[in-house]
C-alpha cells in the first residue's frame, strides 16, 4: 500500500487549490507534509478533475513516482479511448461498493506492473471511495498536461468532426509549430472527434483556441441575423 507520506501529499496539495472546498474531506485530511518548491505543479490546471490531477502530481513528486504514474495514467487513457461506454458506466449513480471494487480491480489490471508505487491504485480507491470515478478521465488527461508542462511541451489539442489522418496532423503540427503560438516549445499533440462541430476545425494550444468550426461559423450567422432583424 501507499505510504502515509504519499497518501498526505495528496491532501496537502489539494488543500491550496481553489476548488479545495470540493474536495471530500477524507482526501484534505491527510497528514500535514509540507509542499517542497519542486513538488508544485508546473501549471495550474482547472476544474474537480484537475484538482485530483494536481494533487496526484505533488504526491507522485514527493514518492519519485512521477514517471510510474505518468506512464500507468497513460494506459488508463488509453481504455478510454478503446472502450466508449467506460464513462457512463463510471457515472452511474447506480454503482454499488462491490461495482466500484470490481471496476477499480479492472483498472489495475490495465495497467499491469507500470504502477511501481501503487500511486494510482491508492489513487483510484481515493476515487473509489469518494465517489469521484467519473473524473478519472479528465484527471487522465490532465495529469498528461502537468507532465507535458514539466518536460517543457505545449499541448496542441485539436478537435475535428470526423477523425483525421495521421498525414494531416502531421501538417497542422508543422505549421503550427512554424508559428508564434508555439513559443518554441515541443507541441504535445491531441486529437479529438465532436461530430456536434459539424466540420471544420477547433485548435487550442496552451490558453489559445482557434475556432474554425461549421458551428461556430453557423452560430455567427445566426446572431448577425438576429441582431439585423
């Protein structure tokens, strides 16, 4: 199991984020640690899910774990991808103790032997037990974000109606990399499907977001309208 020392870092972290009163108080309560400069969060990263993903950051820095942690969130991320209907299955209101023991066994057993520490399956139970498995996936996605900021990477997220090919993110990578949005920065590259953008494309990268979206474009039209007649 995860240390006391481990398991407080968690608490302590998540204790200085503005969510902080989200958060159950089974998770702030662990012992008092006192946050070391290279154990904060590169950058600050916003919503429940991210208040998790940051706490688990700082508990991982603190337990040398970051590298066992990234890589087993990174599979977990990866079941996400493979199987659609994990989410809603997570939501359930319905889920039982005995549904939440099982599902968090089979998250495990994704991972395999990545999580060293058992960082993530002390994680998961905290999840688990406060009723918080609906965000692991954002905490997955988030956490992918602290670890891309602390290896000096820029996220480069972009947001298609249909999935693109691997030849045309390779361009929009190149050419955003070309620009003044990168900062010079190594672009850590995301792509994601929203049929309800219609078509089109939205990129965001770092705290910028270009949207050239059917729906945005459809949306300004009917407000020109509006405002007209």
């Amino acid at each position: 199991m995860m240390s006391r020392q481990a398991r407080s870092a968690i608490g302590r972290r998540a204790a200085h984020i503005n969510a902080q009163q989200s958060l159950p108080a089974n998770l702030r309560s662990y012992a008092q640690v006192a946050t070391a400069q290279d154990t904060k969060p590169p950058v600050a990263v916003f919503g429940l899910d991210g208040t998790y993903a940051s706490a688990l950051y700082t508990a991982a820095a603190k337990t040398s774990s970051l590298d066992s942690t990234s890589k087993s969130l990174a599979a977990l991320a990866d079941v996400f991808k493979k199987d659609t209907k994990l989410p809603v299955i997570l939501s359930a209101p319905t889920l039982s103790q005995s549904d939440k023991s099982q599902i968090v066994q089979e998250l495990q057993r994704h991972m395999g032997g990545l999580d060293k520490g058992e960082t993530v399956k002390n994680f998961l139970k905290t999840l688990s037990d406060n009723n918080r498995l609906s965000i692991l996936q954002g905490v997955c996605e988030k956490f992918g974000t602290l670890m891309g900021a602390a290896r000096g990477e820029m996220d480069l997220t972009v947001t298609s109606a249909a999935k693109l090919d691997n030849k045309t993110i390779q361009r929009l990578e190149t050419a955003v990399a070309k620009s003044e949005y990168s900062q010079g920065k190594k672009l850590k590259v995301v792509s994601k499907v929203n049929p309800e953008i219609m078509g089109g494309l939205v990129v965001e990268i770092g705290d910028r977001t270009i949207d050239l979206s059917v729906s945005s474009k459809i949306a300004k039209m009917n407000k020109l309208l509006t405002d007209t007649l």
